[in-house]
C-alpha cells in the first residue's frame, strides 16, 4: 500500500535536517527554551539529540511540530 504524501511537509525531510534547520534558526538556548528537553539545554550537540529523539517519540513530536510552525 503506497501512501500519498504530497501534501506532508516533511515529507523528504530527515530528523537531522529537522534539527539543523532550527538549531541554525533558534540556537540551542532558544531550542531548548521552546522545547524543554535535557538534550537541547545540557551540553547539547546534533548526535545526542538525534540518539534521545530517536527513542522518544513524544519529543519527536514536538521537534517535528515546532519545525511546521517555524517555517510553514
């Protein structure tokens, strides 16, 4: 079963390319501001954040919802 995704935004987008775009847009301090997760305020960097959003679907969730209300 094929699912039509022409109309999904981050359709394309990876969750490294998610998280680049808004770490170069907010910075980590506003990142984590916005999303008060450890990864994003304790010593953050691209990888660790990947590992913990990975696992975390919730957090997942509201990276990928911050990214649409950033730049959709």
């Amino acid at each position: 079963m094929t699912i039509n995704q022409k109309n999904n935004p981050l359709h394309g987008k990876t969750l490294e390319m998610i998280l680049i775009d808004l770490v170069n847009h907010f910075g980590w301090r506003e990142l984590g501001n916005r999303i008060r997760i450890n990864c994003f305020v304790s010593d953050p960097s691209i990888q660790s954040s990947l590992k913990f959003l990975r696992k975390t679907p919730w957090a997942r969730t509201k990276v990928e919802q911050l990214y649409l209300d950033s730049f959709y």
